[in-house]
C-alpha cells in the first residue's frame, strides 16, 4: 500500500510547493501522490484534490496533511474526515507536530486527538443551533412573510424559518466579507449566488446572526487584507 498527502492552500498566503516539500522529507509521499486544492486570484476552484482522494482511499493506508487543521474548513469537517479515513483503516499522519494516528491505536495521545476534534465539533454544532434559534427569534419577530422569502429562509403558517444549515451559511459568508474579504469569490465559496449576495449584506441586519459592516467600513478593511495588515483567521479555501 502507499502514502498519500493533501495539501489545502490560497496562492495569495501560503506556499503549496512548501507544504509539499515539508511532507516530502518527513514521509517520502511521491509527487503522484499528492492531492492538492489550491486558490488562484479571486477564483474558487471548489475542492476537487480532496473529493479525488476520498475516491482514491482503496489505494492508500495512510494519509498526511502538515496540520490537523487540514483535514476540513471546520471542525465538524475536520472529525468526518479522520472519521471516513479511520473507518477505511487509513492511518492519519501530520507534519506539524509530527505524529503518525492508526486507526486502531489505544495510544493516550492518538485518544487525546480524537477527543479534542470530536468536542471541537459538539461545540460547532452548538454554536449553529444557537444562531439558528436566535435567527428564528428574529424571524418571527417580523411577523407574517409575503413573498419570496430571503436566502436561508423558508416559510411555515406564514412566518419565516431558518433552515438550518444553510442560514448558518450565510451568516458565516457575512462575517468572512466583514473581514475585508473579496466578495464574489467568498460567496461562492459559501454557495451564495452571485445575484443574491448584494442583497443579502443590504438586508442582513433584518435576517441574519450577522451585520455587514457597510461598503465604507468593508473597503477599509479590504485594503488592509490587500496590504497584508490584517488577519483573516485560520479558515482555509477563501481568497482574501
């Protein structure tokens, strides 16, 4: 069987060919071996390296990302990964700190790292809960809904209701644009549509668990992410 790595980096912050080479001199993953999602400019090019390898896990009996942070672009993506690779008898291995995770290990600290993803994303989900109720609060607030409702929304005896999941979605794509990010790129990089996102950061003080900080206060920002004076966070696969 062999080694595989995946690599998940933004051209304009971080260095592909490095992460490559670190993973290379630690456990001599071959070139062809190697699953890469990198962003090019203001393009989201989606997750085509990490849906290859997924597909390609019958090949491989061990896997290595140069952190833990790697594995998703969240925590609960982060434990259905380790979960899918440990379910496929694939042992996990990270470059930073250097560790190798089998899937049947009852080392404390391979227990410890599965502990930590595994509360991490509890508390992930808690926290979209609590946004979702706080967004059903407001929407029945606003009492009957005619129309169309908003992105996120769906309307039940007439009020409005969150779907969760997706109202979740949005009100992250608002609070990563409030960083000075770019916004096409980020809203597609959340499944907004480009029609609609205007108009979501116009209304999002009525529907969202998130307020735009407005064009002026977001261009500001924007171009201190483009001067490299601001930091957007750990969340990978956006574009500043």
């Amino acid at each position: 069987m062999a080694t595989a790595a995946y690599i998940r980096v933004s051209t304009s912050d971080q260095d592909a060919e490095r992460q490559y080479q670190d993973i290379k001199e630690r456990f001599n993953v071959p070139r062809k071996h190697l699953y890469a999602d990198v962003e090019h400019g203001d393009v989201f090019t989606g997750r085509d390296g990490y849906d290859s390898l997924m597909e390609s896990l019958d090949d491989y009996d061990k896997v290595v990302f140069e952190e833990i942070t790697r594995l998703g672009r969240s925590a609960r993506e982060m434990r259905d990964t380790a979960d899918t690779l440990r379910e496929a008898g694939i042992t996990i291995a990270t470059v930073s700190p250097l560790r190798e995770f089998p899937p049947e290990d009852d080392d404390p600290m391979s227990k410890l790292f599965f502990d930590i993803l595994t509360r991490m994303a509890e508390e992930e989900l808690r926290r979209i809960r609590n946004r979702t109720r706080s967004g059903i609060r407001q929407a029945k607030r606003e009492g009957k809904h005619v129309g169309n409702p908003p992105r996120g929304y769906t309307v039940e005896d007439g009020f409005l209701e969150p779907i969760e999941g997706e109202y979740d979605r949005i009100t992250e794509f608002i609070r990563e644009v409030n960083k000075g990010r770019a916004k096409a790129p980020t809203a597609r990089f959340f499944g907004v549509d480009e029609t609609s996102y205007q108009s979501i950061l116009k209304n999002s003080d009525r529907y969202w668990d998130a307020e735009y900080v407005g064009d002026e206060e977001w261009r500001r920002r924007r171009v201190e992410v483009q001067n490299g004076d601001r930091d957007l966070g750990p969340l990978g696969g956006i574009e500043a």
